[in-house]
C-alpha cells in the first residue's frame, strides 16, 4: 500500500518544544517530504503548532498528553478508525481504535515515576497509578513499538518479553541549528553576550531528577576547586525552578562562577554549544539524550554518563563517567577543563560520530514502521 492515511497525535507540538516536541516536528516534516501521497491527520491543542504541516484535518483536543483524557476520552472523539494508521508518540494509546496503531516508547521513567519527577508526591503518585495500567495496556495493543534507542528497548523487553516481536528501534537526528559555525567571530559576540568574556561548561536540560543537576554541580565545584583559569558553569533549564541549585551554588562556593539560563533560542543554545569547553550531561538516565547529539554536532567535547542510552548515542566520542560517583565526574571535568589536546581530540571525533544520525533516515523508517503496521493486521 503505497498511499494510506496517518492519524497522529501531534499535541507536543508548538513553541520551545521539549525533546519529544522536536522528535515530532522533525520527524513528520521529512515523513511528509518523502511520502507526499500520504494523507496526515492531527490531533491537536488549540494553538498548536501544525499550521507549517500539510494535513488533511485537524481534532482540537486541549487535555494534557498523560492522564486518562487520552486513554479514555479521546478514542471515543476519534471514533474507532480516524485513518489507516494511528500514531501515538508518548507511551500511551487511545482506546477503542479499530485501525493499525504505533506507539512510541522514549523512556520507562513512569514506572519509576516517584524517583523520576519534581511534581508533589501526590500528584506523582497519582500520574505513577495511571501509567502502570495505561502503558502496559497501550504496549499490549500497538502494533508496533518505536524505541528510540536500544537501551529503551532492552528495557521495555525486559519489563514486558511479549514486546519484543513488535520493537522497532529509530534513533533520533540532529536538528538545524545544531552543527558546527565556521563564524566564530559570531559564537564569541553570542557566547560573550550571555555568558560573559569567560570559558564555560554548558549543562542542558530540564529540572527533573534524573537530569542529576545537584551532582553534576558538585562534581563540578570538586574538580575546580578555587582555581581562577576554571570555566565557569552555565545551566541551560527551559523547564522547571532553577532556584534551589542556585542556593546548592552558593554552600558550594562555585556561585560566583554558576549562570543559570532559562530563555534560550535554539541558534543561541548552538552558539553556546559551539563555544563552550565542553557539555556535562551525566544524567542518570536517559531514553536518548538529545543534548549530547546536539553537543556532538556542534563539536563541544562531551562528558557524560556510562549507563542508559548515553554510551549508544556517543560512541567513542566522549568522556563517560558514573553518575553516581562524584568523583568519576570530577575527574573527567579536570581532564577537559585543562587539556586543550583532549577538548580538541573530542570535538573532532563528536563532529564525525553525530553525522551518523539523521532526521532524513529516521522519517524513513518511521514510514517503514506504518506499512509493517498495516500488514500485520
């Protein structure tokens, strides 16, 4: 079946997209450049971001991804066979669906949901209930599972064995800005504007606890100790309050040399990637880890962590560390803060390991998963 329509749940789309955000976005608009004859439907909040997106409809539907609105409500909205595929993107399926479904697994942090959020332990403990029934539910139903990396996979199949048959794994693409700026008059006058006139180590992500922002800061504050010539230590956080690792800072002693950022542009975010000494995102998990990639593009040297999904996604273009173990942290932060021979061995091979990832294949196979989909009903 050469054109058939697609059904997807498009409402992690809209501004300053999280990771699964920027995986939607990119992956449907190659999908829709390489299957033109395909007819895409969306579901979506009002004032999402599908405009820039050839569709064939739209179904405004304004509750959260996670809950039972999705599990419940929406299937009856969809009524039963709203296009030849279905393609959720975030763990969960409608119920009632009478078409082919596909089913994108990121992670399994919500089956750990209480280690794995900033949310009140009521809320989390409500959110945790709802995913050990609604995803294995979902998992059981799809008719195929995207993993968007082998660490994902192995996870789901060793949680739920009957998965495996139907596990796909695509790994993500490296977006535009993210690559390497041969300008770099521009990433001085970016980084300088933001940062200041200082060398500096970047660390991306959202406030969430398995991000391991606390360690990673004191890590930090071990390894440059009260040496002047140290980089100082940028936090990149568009989600979540940043004020308590500002007050950790402080009883550290680093807070002089602590910036937290949470209004970034992506070609801002790129600049800062593309000056910075290095990357630390030694997280304690990750499904994938995009800002290691981007890091890698961008030819920051990157230290991160030797478990998850990290080691998959860098190869042997990284430092690798325990994120438990503060002092393997800080080992690897002075070994790059201060060899400006390992910073440069570390750009060169992350900028020839990120092109090994592609949105333009991904999409492909992406396509791919929806024609198994079809087949195996």
């Amino acid at each position: 079946m050469n054109s058939f329509g697609v059904m997807f749940d498009g409402r992690y789309l809209g501004p300053n997209p999280s990771g699964t955000g920027r995986y939607c976005a990119e992956v449907l608009a190659r999908m829709q450049q390489q299957a033109p004859d395909l007819r895409f439907r969306f579901v979506v909040k009002h004032g999402g971001d599908e405009r820039p997106l050839d569709r064939d409809g739209v179904l405004p539907f304004d509750h959260e991804v996670y809950g039972p609105w999705t599990s419940l409500v929406l299937g009856r909205k969809l009524g039963g066979r709203p296009a030849d595929v279905y393609h959720s993107p975030f763990h969960v399926l409608p119920r009632g669906l009478e078409c082919a479904t596909v089913l994108t697994m990121h992670d399994l942090f919500h089956f750990h949901q209480p280690s794995n959020t900033s949310k009140s332990i009521l809320v989390s403990g409500v959110e945790w209930a709802y995913f050990l029934v609604a995803i294995p539910e979902s998992l059981s139903r799809a008719d195929r599972i995207v993993c968007v990396s082998e660490a994902t996979a192995d996870a789901l199949v060793d949680r739920f064995p009957k998965t495996k048959r139907k596990l796909r794994v695509i790994h993500h693409g490296v977006s535009k800005p993210f690559g390497r700026e041969s300008d770099r008059e521009r990433v001085a006058a970016t980084c300088r504007r933001i940062v200041g006139d200082r060398p500096f180590f970047l660390c991306v992500g959202g406030m969430s606890p398995n991000k391991n922002h606390a360690r990673t800061l004191e890590s930090y504050a071990r390894a440059v100790g009260d040496r002047r010539d140290a980089p100082a230590l940028v936090v990149v956080s568009r989600r979540g309050n940043a004020a308590r690792l500002a007050l950790r800072a402080e009883e550290l002693g680093v807070a002089e040399r602590y910036v937290s950022i949470q209004t970034v542009s992506d070609d801002e975010l790129a600049m800062l990637y593309n000056g910075a000494t290095g990357l630390l995102f030694v997280s304690r998990a990750e499904g994938f880890g995009l800002p290691a990639l981007e890091a890698l593009a961008c030819g920051c040297p990157v230290i991160t962590s030797n478990v998850s999904a990290m080691p998959e996604v860098v190869g042997d273009a990284a430092l690798l560390a325990d994120p438990l173990d503060l002092e393997d942290v800080a080992k690897q932060i002075r070994a790059l803060a201060f060899d400006p021979h390992l910073a440069a061995d570390l750009s060169a091979k992350g900028l020839e390991r990120a092109r090994k990832f592609s949105w333009e294949r991904s999409a492909s196979e992406h396509l791919e998963v929806y024609r198994e989909a079809l087949e195996a009903r």
